[in-house]
C-alpha cells in the first residue's frame, strides 16, 4: 500500500498530480532509500520518480536546466506556433480567389488570369499552365509560385 493514501494511480499511462509528484521527493528525501525501492512502495517507475527528483533540483536551483513553469510556457508556446502555423498554411492556400487572381495585398504581380483558358467568363482558370477549377486552385504548397511561376 502507498504511503500516500488517497491518490489512485490510474493504469499503463498514469497521470501523477504535482501534489503526488512534491509528496513522492519529500518521502524519497526523508526515507533515505534508493530509488528503486521508494518508487516500488509508491507503486510508481523508478524513472518517474528519478525525473521528479530531478525536476525538483531544477525548480529549486541546483541543478540546470527548464524549471517547471519554464516548459509550460514552452509548451504553451509550441502550442501557439503550431495553431499559427496552421493559419498561415490556411492563408496560404487561399492567396488565389475565384476570380483567378492573386489576392496577395500589395503586390499586383499576378495578371487576371481568367480568359486564358479562351472562354469569356469562364469559371475555370489556368494555374501554372494547366486549367483547374476553383478549388483545385487553392490546394496544395506554395500556391502563389504555381499561380505566378514568373517570380
């Protein structure tokens, strides 16, 4: 049995609450027990608890490396960047409008492409030499390159 009572350990992949994780360095500290064994009486792997104390060290500045509220902001971050990363792939994929033009702001790099194909208001347009429908247009990488294969 656990010394510490109350805290159910779920199963393969267990979540340890920091509560468990504080409790759990404070008795490997007091017990004077290796590892091993303290992890084996708190029915945890001895690696996590080898991790906690490690992470313990850090937080309390002896030892180098992320403390605890370091890497969730790396997290938080790395989070962020992905859900940004998304919306530019989105963005990007919507550079070419219906029209057959280029909606990249500023630019104006792109001619209306539209009648190239030879039909007067055709829904169709040409991209990157070959004839695509409306969604075709927008899918893919690098959308304006293949919009605009002069630059």
């Amino acid at each position: 049995m656990s010394p510490l009572k109350g805290v159910r350990v779920p199963g393969p992949t267990p979540y340890y609450p920091p509560q468990f994780k504080r409790e759990a360095v404070q008795l490997y500290r007091s017990s004077g027990k290796s590892i091993p064994k303290m992890a084996k009486e708190l029915g945890a792997a001895s690696e996590s608890l080898r991790r906690w104390i490690s992470q313990h060290e850090v937080d309390a500045g002896k030892r180098e490396g992320l403390t605890t509220a370091q890497r969730e902001e790396l997290n938080r971050l790395r989070r962020e960047n992905c859900i940004l990363k998304q919306d530019k792939e989105v963005l990007r994929k919507a550079v070419v409008d219906s029209t057959g033009r280029c909606n990249t702001v500023g630019f104006g790099c792109c001619p209306d492409r539209r009648f190239m194909s030879g039909e007067t208001g055709s829904s169709r347009r040409v991209v990157g030499g070959r004839q695509e429908g409306v969604v075709g247009a927008v899918e893919g990488r690098g959308v304006h390159k293949q919009h605009c294969p002069e630059r």
